[in-house]
C-alpha cells in the first residue's frame, strides 16, 4: 500500500489515442498501461483483452478499459465483454 491513497505516483506515458488498462485488486487500481493497437483496434486487440480479464479474474483482480475511442467500444460490445471490461 502507497501514501497515495491507491494512486500510483508514476505514469506511463501514453500514446495518444491509446486506451488505458487498468488492473485493480479489490477495487483498488495496482497498474495501468497503454493498450498497444487501441487507436486502430481489431478483433486481436480485444483478445488480448479478453485473455487478460480471464487471467486477473482466476488471480482475484479485474482489468478494465478506460479512454477507449469509438472503434474499440463497438468492437468490445459487438463480442459482448463490454459489462466485463468497461463496467
């Protein structure tokens, strides 16, 4: 636990377009990081995705998109993970 309040003091710097992923344990955000390929998503983008909730969720955590533009939105809900990754 950090001084911060749950906040990390450090950044990654992020591409612009790029949505954020977001790890979080108990509600609490313990990592973030740029989504490579979210600026011009395909369907690989949102497995990757997909993998990465099903892996936090089998360790206790959950990974959610934020700032995440059009083209991804629709490709998230058209597989229907958007009440997983957006929620």
């Amino acid at each position: 636990m950090n001084s911060s309040g749950g906040r990390r003091l450090i950044d990654v710097p992020q591409r612009q377009g790029d949505a954020i992923v977001v790890l979080a344990v108990g509600g609490t955000q313990v990592g973030s990081w740029p989504l490579a390929g979210s600026s011009h998503p395909d369907l690989e983008v949102v497995d990757t995705l997909a993998r990465l909730a099903l892996t936090a969720r089998r360790l206790g955590a959950a990974v959610h998109v934020v700032n995440a533009g059009p083209e991804l939105l629709g490709l998230i809900e058209f597989v229907g993970l958007d009440e997983v990754l957006l929620g």
